[in-house]
C-alpha cells in the first residue's frame, strides 16, 4: 500500500531476523494493517493473518473478545485494544499481535471518545501494551493514520534490530 511500504518492509526485516510471526486483529482499519503488511514481497515468512473484528459480536465470537468488558469499557478502549491483540495470538498462534480499535468518523464520537480517538495494543514476547492515539483528518486520513502509527509501534515493540 502506497504511503506504508518503508514501515511495513521494515518491521517485515525486523520480524524475519527474529524468527518472530505476526498477526493482527483490526477494527477500524478493515484490513488496512493487513494490506499494508501483505503488500511486502515475501511476507508469508511472517504474516500469519488477521481478524477484522467490526461489530462488537465478531470481537466476542472470533477474538475471545469479553461482553461484559465491551459493555462496560466501550469497543474503543485499552482494554478491548489488548484483548483483541491476545486473541489474535491465540487464534494464529503468532508470537507478536497487533488489534486496533478506534472511531473514524464522521460520526460515533462523544466527548471522551472524540472521531480521531484510536486505541492500539501491541503485544510482543513478554510485553502487551496498549497506546491511546488521538488521529486528526477525516475518516480516510484517520484510518491511514493509524495504520501508520499500528506499523510503527509494531517496530518499536521489537526492539532497534536491523
């Protein structure tokens, strides 16, 4: 995908050095991680698959995803985020996992949760940590954003290898 091939061909490097496989569970990006990571010749030696978890009942039903944690936390939360990245390392059996969950727009903000608001959790060996992300621009922009940003903190989690 034009815009993400220098991240995604590096965090591919990243992961291949370290023997490590990926997946991801997507919300609000629809496959947009999914695409950017795949567009990366060669990316079968580390890109598992991934779950685009929309509605609420597939975050349940394919990620193992609580109810009652949706229910009280909301879809777009910390908790929903890093729930969705252990449900994808457990649904792939993939070492490292990304899930993303966020509010595009136009609609579905609210003043705690404003269009833009985008949480991303990153679980790699020994580590799950979510990052609340607060992405301008509309909803195309927002998605790309937090494409971009999925990518990056995917690197970072794996550390200053080659």
């Amino acid at each position: 995908m034009e815009g993400f091939g220098a991240l995604a061909a590096t965090l591919g490097t990243r992961l291949k050095a370290s023997g490590l496989r990926l997946a991801v569970a997507e919300s609000c990006t629809g496959g947009l991680l999914a695409a950017a990571v795949t567009a990366v010749p060669g990316s079968s030696d580390y890109f598992l698959g991934g779950v685009v978890a929309y509605h609420n009942d597939a975050k349940t039903a394919l990620l193992g995803v609580p109810g009652p944690m949706i229910a009280s936390d909301g879809a777009v939360s910390a908790s929903v985020a890093v729930a969705m990245a252990e449900g994808a390392l457990l649904c792939f059996g993939a070492d490292v996992a990304v899930g993303v969950t966020g509010i595009a727009g136009p609609g579905g903000g609210m003043p705690d949760k404003p269009v833009g608001t985008v949480w991303v959790a990153v679980s790699a060996p020994g580590v799950c940590i979510p990052h609340r992300l607060a992405l301008p621009g509309d909803r195309e922009q927002v998605r790309a954003a937090a494409v971009r940003e999925s990518l990056r903190l995917l690197i970072a989690a794996l550390g200053a290898g080659p």
